[in-house]
C-alpha cells in the first residue's frame, strides 16, 4: 500500500498528513510550536549561510538580534512574475528554492517519523493564486518546481477549500449527506466551495461532480495586520510626515509608497535599494518628524519588523475574543500604544469585508442553489476566528448553519483524505 505525504504549505502556517493503510493522520512537524502541528511558514539565513525554517527560525533570529534575513508570507510571491528571484548574503535564491526549503523539511519530518522515504505528494493550492491566468499557471508550476528539489516526484495538487470539505465529510456518519459552503480563510486567501459530501464516501474516486463552484480572493489575515498597521501604526513611521524637496520651500509627504510597502510586511525587504534609501537620507534632512523617518529607516533595515508585526497580529486575535486591546509595542526609543476596539477594527476593515463578502455571494450564485438550499457553512483557517467573518455566514445562511472546527489541520488532514482520488 502507497504512503504519500499531504503537505498545506500555507501562507503563515503549513502541516503535514500522512496518508497509509487507508486512513490519514496529521504529524507534529515543529516540536517547538505548541501541539506541534503547525511549522511557521517563515525562513531565516544567517551570515554563516545557515538556514533555518518554523519557529527555530523564529529563535535563531532573536537569537542572534535579527543580524541575518528574516523572510514570511513567502506563498504571497509565488504568483508574482516581476519578482523571480532574491540574493542573500551573496546567494541568488529563486522563489521556488525558498519554497523547496521549507517543503524539504517538512518531508524529512515525515520521513522520520515514518522511518522510510516518501516522494509522492498531495500539495494544497488556493482557488485563485491569482486572478491572471498566466500568474495564477506561473505560481502552481513555481509551487511543482519547489516540491520536485524539495525530492517529490509524484506530485498532485488539491484546491484547499475541496480538501477542507474533505476533512468536513470525515466527520459525518456514513450515508449523511449534505450541500456545504466551505469557507477557509487564511493567511494570505480566503477560499470558497459549495460541494456535496457524504458520509462515508472516503476513497471514492472522482469527486469534481460533487464541487458545484468554486472562488477565492487575496484577502485574509495579513491584509487585516496590513490594514491595522495602515490606520493605527503608520503614522510613527511618518505617514504624515512631511519635507521640503531642494530648492523648493514647499512641504510634500513622504510618499505614499513607501508606507504603502510597510504594510505588507513581506514586502520590507523591497525597500532596501540604494535610491529608497538615499531618497529617505534626504527627506531626514529636512522633515517635520525625524524621529518618524528614523525609526522608518530602522524598519526597513529590519530591526524589528517582525516583532511589531507580531504585536499588530496579537492584538487583531485578542479582538477574536474581546471587545478592546492595546498594540502595545517597545523598542528602543519607539514607544508604541494604540488603544484598538472591535468597532474600529471593523470599520477600517469595510474594505477588505466587502471583498471577502462579494466573492461569497458570487460562489453561491455560480453554485446554482440559494442560501436556503445550502445545508451547512464549515468555516476554517485562523481568521475564520474573526466574529465579523462568522456575521457576513449568519446573516446569509442563519447562525444555526454554522459549524467551525479544527481552524489550523482541516485543509491538511482533507489533503491526505484526496489522495484516494489521485492514485
Ligand atoms: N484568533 C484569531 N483571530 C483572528 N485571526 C487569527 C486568529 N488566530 C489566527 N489568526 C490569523 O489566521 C491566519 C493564519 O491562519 P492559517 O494558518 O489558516 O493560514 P494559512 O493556511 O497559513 O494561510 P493561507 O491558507 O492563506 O495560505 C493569520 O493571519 C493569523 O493572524
Ligand atoms: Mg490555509
């Protein structure tokens, strides 16, 4: 009998499923993370060109006080075509060796676990890596490419809001049958499905008829942290800090891109150019807010990014539970305490809800059935935790619709249960 690995490399978190004698089981593949499950999607190189993945990752870095690079959301650039490739300290990595690293670790994990080498691979993919169809082709094949040096050579690919309804019919009893909206919103994607499950039905071979529409969107967890850091956070890395260009007695702002670029945290390293950082040398000399532009040019470099980032996401969860939190963030001469409530939170996030809430009524509508025809709502991923996400599902589908369930293994655990439909 095959044993073949399910790998979610997600956008914050990925895991890994072992598919063997007709049954599946989620490993632990970061002993240092909690339960172990779930390894940080993110990398760390240091100068001695040591790699280290997950939360030893995470250690090594603080550490060794953030000297080397740090780099997360990395899933983020795979449909990117502008960017191929970056060099760390003197090494040229392309996207798909980042990626292979991670993918590489998490087999020999697996493989250790099991005793014995595994090279055939269900490997989850969003519903949209993007909505250009060269980019969207572009990140799956970069995604294959990274598996094959990661050493797979058998290698499938499952969207994931089919694989968490995969997981969600592993629950039912045997013959239960039920139309389902799948919601998995993550890190980077919120993706969607409305699919028929049975009870019982593992191992039955093809399943596309069952999947009546499938969507998703770039919206998720990192563009709520990007949002929160936009509204609340920005403006202690000049936001509104305004210089006077040479010659010229006239204040302009720092530009827009800029702050734009600190949002997206994965992004920071972008901005490490000579001209950016030339650009930001004159603009200190003559800027309204210095120390704003001093501690912009110490996020750039890295300092701390990734722990005010960490701040920023703490308080976003805290609000999953609570009505009120504080960003409380301090480093050096940056003292950072921003009072966030719920209320707020929402309401810079109009935007981004909107997105996510017209992408759910388009896969109703392309499913063909109407709210009341959809027997259940399964809702996963970590910012499913979001109360305002769980709303846009009750006011469609009526609260007592809603099921939610394993956030952080659903997808990893439904990829092993595909493997059946591939082998
Ligand atoms: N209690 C919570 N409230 C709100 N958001 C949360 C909570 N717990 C985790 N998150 C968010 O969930 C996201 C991670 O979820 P998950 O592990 O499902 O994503 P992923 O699978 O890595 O990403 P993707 O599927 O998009 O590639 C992060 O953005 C994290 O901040
Ligand atoms: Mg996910």
């Amino acid at each position: 009998m095959q044993t073949v690995f399910g790998i979610d490399f997600g956008t914050t978190n990925s895991a890994l499923s072992i598919y063997r004698n007709n049954t599946v089981e989620v490993i632990a593949i970061d002993g240092a993370n909690g339960a172990g499950e779930l390894m940080r999607s993110v990398l760390y190189f240091n100068e001695d060109n040591e790699i280290y993945a997950g939360n030893e990752a995470v250690r090594q870095y603080v550490d060794e006080g953030a000297a080397g690079r740090f780099m997360q959301s990395i899933k983020t650039f795979l449909p990117n075509t502008s960017f191929d490739h970056t060099e760390i300290f003197g090494k040229r990595y392309g996207i798909d060796d980042l990626v292979a690293i991670i993918l590489k670790k998490i087999k020999a994990k697996g493989e250790a676990y099991l005793g014995c080498t595994v090279d055939s691979v269900v490997l989850g993919r969003p519903v949209v890596f993007s909505t250009d169809p060269t980019k969207d082709r572009v990140a799956e094949q970069r995604l294959e490419k990274a598996a094959r040096k990661a050493g797979f050579t058998t290698i499938w690919f499952q969207y994931e809001p089919v694989a968490a309804a995969l997981a969600f019919e592993d629950t039912l009893q045997a013959g239960q049958e039920r139309v389902v909206f799948i919601g998995d919103f993550g890190g980077g994607t919120s993706d969607f499905t409305v699919i028929r499950v049975k009870g019982g039905a593992f191992g039955r071979s093809d399943r596309r008829s069952d999947v009546l529409s499938l969507g998703g969107v770039y919206v998720a967890g990192d563009k709520f942290d990007a949002q929160i850091m936009w509204d609340k956070v920005a403006q202690h890395f000049g936001r509104y800090a305004r210089y006077k260009t040479l010659g010229k007695d006239e204040w302009v702002n720092v530009p827009k891109s800029i702050v734009h670029t600190l949002c997206q945290w994965h992004r920071i390293p972008l901005l490490r150019t000579r001209k950016t950082r030339e650009h930001l040398r004159v603009i200190k000399g003559s800027t309204d807010d210095r120390q704003a532009i001093q501690q912009l040019e110490n996020i750039i470099d890295d300092n701390f990014g990734f722990f005010l980032f960490q701040a920023i996401e703490k308080a976003k969860c805290e609000l999953s539970d609570q009505e009120q939190t504080l960003i409380s963030f301090v480093e050096r001469d940056l003292n950072i305490c921003e009072p966030l409530d719920k209320q707020e939170f929402e309401a810079i996030n109009h935007d981004n809800i909107r997105q996510i809430a017209n992408c759910i009524d388009q896969v109703v509508a392309q499913s063909g059935l109407l709210p009341s025809q959809i027997d259940s709502v399964f809702l996963t991923g970590g910012t499913s935790r979001i109360p305002l996400i769980q709303n846009l599902f009750a006011e469609r589908f009526g609260r007592q619709k809603l099921e939610s369930k394993n956030a952080f293994t659903s997808v990893v655990h439904g990829l092993g249960s595909s493997v059946p439909l591939f082998v």
